[in-house]
C-alpha cells in the first residue's frame, strides 16, 4: 500500500481540497492585483518602499504558482506521518511541513523583490513589469534554456518528481523535523525551477497568462512522465527563442 493510500478518503480529500483552496485564493488576489495595476496603469516601484509591496506580489505569486506541483509531496508525507502515528509516533501537522516549503520560496520572493525594484530603477522593466530590453530578455532565455541541461537541474528534478524515495531518505522525527523537511523540498524545488521564475520579466510579472503558462510548466516538468524527453524539449525551446530575441 502507497504512502497517499494510507491516507483515509476524506482526510486524502480534505487536504486536496485545502492546498487547492490556498492555490485558488493566492490566484484571485493575483486577478485583483492585476486589475489594481491595469486600473493606475504604471507600478510605483522607485522608491525602496514599493520593495515591501513588491515582496507581497511575489510571495502570493510564488503560492499560486509552486503548492500545486507540491501536492503529491504533501500527500506522501501526510500518509507516511500518519502511518508512523499509527505505530505510536507523535502527530505532526501538515501545515508544519508546508510551512517549511513556502519559507524557501517567500525568501526567494524576497530577492525576486528585490532584483524588480533594481530593474526598474535601471529602466529595464517597463510600467506593466515586462522587460524592456532585448537583451535582457534574450540572456534570461538563454539562461533558463542552459539551465535545462545542467547536472543541478537533473538532482532537483529528480527530488521532487520522486515523493515516497525522497521522503524516505530524507525523514526526522517531530514538528521541527518536519519543517526542516519542508525547507529541503522547498530548496530542491527552487534549485529546479528559480530560472524558469526569472521568465516572468520577460512578458510581464503580472501578465497573468504568462504566470499560468509558466505554472503549467512547471506542472508538467515535476508531475508527468518522460523528463528524460520534456526537459531537454523545454530547454532548447527557450534557447531557440533567446537567440532570436537577442538577434
């Protein structure tokens, strides 16, 4: 029996339910964001204070974006914990181990604030948050796609697309063990996937078609099979259309 079977039917659905309702709601505040923006028109992103709401865009981005590929991790470990509590170990909450995941990724939202609020300062980003310059979305591209073929983005890859392997070799004992758990998952998902984040200069941060194709990527990088097949595709399409960019 898999470690998600192990899960009771509502106890399985009602986690489901939950990490799909955060993903939803991190969605709707994005829709609302968007049309704030659309509505002024520009983003104030000069002074150091736009750094604060810069932050906040991201981290509900990166929510949206990265907890649905996240589930079948989360669910393991919501089998497995509940198969050890079966057997006489303490309970510990999901909510710890996703904590810990979401951590990594409001840190790099937290650089990803930061870079923004430098880009624009430079007049490298546009008002609506889309790079401006040739160049810049070309290397982005260029280094997304490279990116694809590295022995990095292979190990990360791997860690995630593997929930039961990875927590197996990877468990500790109680709530501060959990949310270390969930602050390795968190570093390997963003060792996979911080470069394909960058791209989101490219046609806009809060071009909310753009953030869903990029979230459907992402999906189909760490949840279908054949990466041996859909990594390298993904990589040498975006070297593809960085050289033309840059050219």
């Amino acid at each position: 029996m898999s470690a998600v079977s192990a899960l009771p039917r509502r106890e399985r659905l009602f986690l489901i339910a939950g990490m799909v309702g955060v993903a939803l709601l991190a969605w709707l505040y994005l829709f609302y964001d968007a049309r704030r923006m659309n509505a002024g028109m520009s983003c104030a992103c000069a002074g150091t204070t736009a750094i604060l709401p810069l932050f906040l865009m991201w981290s509900v981005m990166m929510i949206a974006m990265m907890l649905p590929s996240a589930l079948p991790m989360v669910l393991t470990f919501a089998g497995l914990s509940r198969t050890r509590r079966q057997h006489g170990r303490p309970y510990v909450p999901v909510i710890i181990f996703v904590s810990g995941y979401l951590v990594v990724w409001f840190v790099f939202s937290a650089a990803a604030a930061i870079a923004q609020w430098l880009l624009h300062r430079r007049a490298l980003l546009s008002p609506d948050m889309a790079s401006s310059s040739a160049l810049l979305a070309g290397l982005l591209l260029l280094i997304a796609g490279v990116f694809q073929f590295t022995p990095l983005k292979r190990a990360c890859l791997t860690r995630c697309r593997g929930p039961m392997e990875w927590i197996m070799t990877r468990w500790r004992e109680g709530r501060t063990g959990a949310f270390r758990m969930g602050i390795e998952h968190g570093l390997f998902c963003t060792g996979c996937c911080w470069a394909l984040m960058t791209l989101l200069f490219i046609l806009g941060v809060m071009n909310l078609l753009w953030v869903a194709g990029l979230t459907l990527l992402v999906c189909i990088e760490k949840l279908l099979p054949r990466p041996a097949f859909t990594i390298p595709t993904i990589g040498a399409a975006l070297i593809v259309w960085g050289a033309y960019v840059l050219m």
